[in-house]
C-alpha cells in the first residue's frame, strides 16, 4: 500500500475551498437530480424498479 504524502490528519480539497461541493448540494436538492453517476444511476434503478 502506497503512503500518503503531507500531513496525518490534515487534508485540503479544492473543490470544497471554491464552493463547488456546496453549489452541487444546493443543485441536486432543488432539481431532486443527484450529481454523482451512482446517485443517478441508483435514481434511474428505482424508477424502471431495476436492482
């Protein structure tokens, strides 16, 4: 297993320091249309009653 680089216990995500991650939250729970491919996959398998 590959060691992870920096600092234990301290992460940064540049998605969430732009607001993006937040936007898509707000986005998907006004639509009702998840963002991530599995959210609409699950979302799309329960409307044709798929597994």
């Amino acid at each position: 297993m590959a060691k992870k680089k920096g600092i234990p216990g301290l992460s940064f995500s540049w998605k969430r320091a732009l607001g993006i991650t937040s936007a898509k939250r707000k986005i998907a729970k006004a639509t009702g249309i998840p963002t991530t491919k599995q959210g609409r996959r699950a979302k799309v398998g329960r409307l044709f009653g798929i597994k």
